[in-house]
C-alpha cells in the first residue's frame, strides 16, 4: 500500500506552484533552481494521505538547524534543514527546508531535483528575473 501512495505522492505539482530562485548569480545573469513553498508539500500530503501523516521537529543549534520526521502510513523518514543564524526567520526557514527534504524521502517534490538547470536574466538590483 505504501507504494501506491508513494506514486502518488511523487506525482509532480501544478505549474503555478513551482517558484524560481537563483543558485548562482553572474552579473545579469542567474542559475535559476525550481521550488515549491512548504504549503504545496502539505496540500500534498493532505490529499494523498488525508490525516494519516504527522510530523515532529527537534530544534537544534539555537534554530539554525531543525530535524524533521515525517510519518506516513506507520513509515518514519527524517532529515535536517539548516538555516543562516543571522536571519530573522532562522528557525521558520530550517523547518521549512527539514520538512520538504523529510517529504522528498516519500517522493514528494523529488523530480524538482532532476529538472534541467538553466540561466536566465536576472535583475541584480531588484534581486530578481526579468522576464524576458
């Protein structure tokens, strides 16, 4: 049974829920890298598995490093999220990452690892793409 939900799980998300962030920056230009926010992982879950998931977080290193394990179906995976110490939403953001990496583990956004890395113009000043 657990790999049928898996297949589920690992089905790729909607494109409007795929998000882009740059990797590397050179000069006008930026290595751009797919993402999906925690939310889509969690709407993932919710309705593949309904109610029969949990997940428990341990925080280590004053919030910059948080564990994560995830429970599906009886099954336990876990894995770190780890975070800059001098940002303000630390712990938010190693949460955010223990938890779509524990995820990744059931397949849950794991094909965003294999999409090809492209680079894209990038806006330095804004910090973001053009779209062109």
């Amino acid at each position: 049974m657990l790999e049928d939900i898996r297949n589920e799980l690992a089905k790729p998300f909607a494109a409007d829920r795929i998000e882009w962030k740059p990797q590397a920056v050179s000069g006008s230009r930026a290595l751009a890298l797919p993402y999906a926010d925690s939310r889509a992982y969690q709407d993932r879950l919710n309705s593949v598995v309904g109610a029969d998931w949990e997940d428990k977080y341990t925080v280590l290193e004053a919030g910059a490093v948080v564990l994560c394990e995830l429970t599906i179906d009886g099954v336990t995976r876990s894995d770190i999220g780890e975070a800059d110490p001098q940002d303000r939403n630390t712990a938010t953001s190693a949460l955010a990452q223990s938890f779509k990496r524990a995820c990744c583990k059931f397949g849950v956004g794991s094909y965003l690892y294999d999409l090809p890395r492209q680079w894209f113009d990038w806006d330095p000043e804004r910090k973001q793409f053009t779209s062109n």
